[in-house]
C-alpha cells in the first residue's frame, strides 16, 4: 500500500519557462535509464525476491524511485508552465505561438499533445515500454544490471545538467544523480554479500575454455593488458586453433530418420544449380555502361573509385 506525501523529497525551484529543455529532461521520466524504468525494474525484482534483506532493499530504492519520477516530472510540468497557458488560451498570435512551441527538441508534442504535462516517453518521444525492463530472476545478474543502470543514469544527468544554466534545475539535478551514486553503492554490497556471485547463475563454466583468450581482431592496433593477457589467460593469436577449439571437424550435423533423409534428398535433387550453365539473366538483357563484365561483353566500369565520380558528374553535366 502506498500513501502519497504531497511533498517532494527534493524542493524543485526554476526558474523560466523552457519547453525545449523540458523535453529533453523526458528522458530521465519516460526513456530507457529513467526514473520510471528503475522504478519498475526494482519493483518486480522485489516482489519476486526470496531473501529478505534484498527484497527489503529493492522496495526501499523502487519506492524512491518513484519519488524521483515526480521530482524530474514537476521540473518538465513547471518547464512548461507557461507555453500551457499561451496555448490554452491563445495568449499571443499564431505566429509566435508557432515559434515557442517548435524552440526544439520535442517541445511541440509536449505542449499540444500532452497539455504541459511530463509524458511517459523519451526525449525523442518514443513512449515508454516494459521492454526496458531487463530483470532475470537471479540475483547476482539482476544485481549486476541495477549497477549497471544506475551507472547509465548517472551519465544522462551529467548531460543535462552541462546543458541548463538554471540553478534551481541544476541542484535538482545534482540531487538526482547523487541518488544514482548511492544506488549504486547498496546494489554492490548487495552483490558482494552473495557468496561465489560470479559467474551469475548455477552452473560452471567449462574450465578449459573459461581461461581462453581469443585475439580475433588482429593487424595495427593490437594492444596487451589484464584483460587479455598474464597468468589468468591462455592468449590465442593462431585462429586455426580455434575453428573447431572443441577438437572437432567443425561442421554443423544432424542425426535423421530413414524417412527425413529420404525427403531431403529429393529437395537436393530438385532444387540442385547445374554449375555447367550459363544462363543469360536480366543483368545481361539490360547491362550499360558501367556494368562490367557480363556473360558475352565488357561493359567497361570505372577503374577505382576517383573514376567512378568522375563518370558520375560527368554524366550529371551531359544530363544537365
């Protein structure tokens, strides 16, 4: 059960109308790192949590959460505080009602579709899915993903703080993302209180691949360091080595009944390419200049690419 508290856990000052920031502020309301995001991430967790010190906390953070969303949501409503009313009542003329309802971002959809009010989208306007909602069901990767996010939320604060010189917006701001900071800070002790957290879930990983590192990107550029080599890895820069790295022959196989076997050999039969024709297609029948070498002619092209745009504005200069 909740009881609402009208009271913000943080006071929100601003201190002009902005309806372009205001939109760009709906990432932290109804985008994928946002407040209602986290929200409902940790609720479900929560809910679904077994050990009671972890259920306790997740609770405890999504309730905040919540109480984040209304902070970052009175910023946007008290953003547009003014465009809502020169709209509503038709307080200047067309043509700068035009003007500060496109000031940028997606400030035009705010104030005529959504009346002011902070909408559960994005700063793009892409509402807002549940598909943003990652959770597994095992704590130490759900654990991990809340580090993660409230990391990525952090980031975006940053971000719009360096974009508004309104000091009310900016303390506001701060608060939320030092709330980030403390998240993040529960969820790793959360983490590290589960014994063998790593790797996440039951099962092992087979040893000997579990200390194999693959250089599969390989010329200039090439860099060694902890996470690829040292006592901890067995660094593989032959890739032969690795196709198949199971010792096997590398090929994909099936076992099939008589009947299956059968049937797909007379698909094969029917739908085999007969490597010994040639046969004249479209590309022959309309091939021009430029198309190169076709079944019974050269075409001609150009030779690199310089070539090629010459050709082309000098096609462009004859057209024109």
């Amino acid at each position: 059960m909740f009881m609402h508290n009208k009271r913000l856990q943080y006071t929100v000052r601003v201190g002009e109308t902005n309806p372009a920031l205001a939109s760009l502020l709906l990432e932290q309301f109804g985008g994928p790192d946002g407040e209602l995001a986290a929200a409902m991430r940790y609720f479900t967790q929560g809910i679904g949590e077994d050990d009671p010190g972890r259920k306790d906390m997740l609770l405890d953070i999504a309730t905040e959460e919540l109480s984040h969303l209304e902070v970052i949501g009175s910023i946007v409503a008290m953003l547009t505080k003014g465009a809502k009313g020169e709209l509503a009542e038709a307080a200047k003329d067309e043509a700068d009602l035009y003007a500060s309802l496109n000031a940028g971002g997606n400030s035009h959809t705010l104030s005529i579709l959504y009346g002011g009010g902070p909408a559960l989208t994005n700063s793009s306007g892409v509402p807002w899915t549940a598909a943003y909602i990652d959770s597994r069901g095992d704590p130490t990767c759900d654990l991990r993903s809340n580090i993660a996010a409230e990391s990525r939320a952090k980031i975006i604060y940053e971000r719009l703080i360096n974009i508004t010189d309104d000091p009310g917006i900016k303390e506001a701001l701060g608060f939320l993302m030092t709330r980030e900071i403390a998240h993040q800070k529960s969820f790793e002790k959360a983490l590290y209180t589960i014994q063998d957290n790593f790797p996440p879930g039951k099962l092992p990983g087979i040893e000997k691949f579990a200390n194999i590192y693959v250089n599969t990107s390989q010329g200039p550029g090439d860099m060694e360091g902890p996470w690829n080599s040292g006592p901890q890895w067995e660094r593989i820069d032959d890739l032969e080595r690795v196709m198949s790295i199971d010792g096997g022959d590398g090929q994909a196989s099936v076992e099939l009944a008589s009947d299956e076997l059968e049937t797909l050999q007379q698909l094969a039969a029917r739908t085999k390419s007969n490597a010994d024709d040639d046969p004249e297609t479209g590309v022959d029948l309309g091939a021009g200049p430029g198309a190169g070498r076709i079944t019974d002619r050269d075409c001609g092209g150009a030779a690199d690419i310089q070539d090629a745009a010459d050709q082309a504005k000098t096609m462009k200069i004859a057209a024109e």
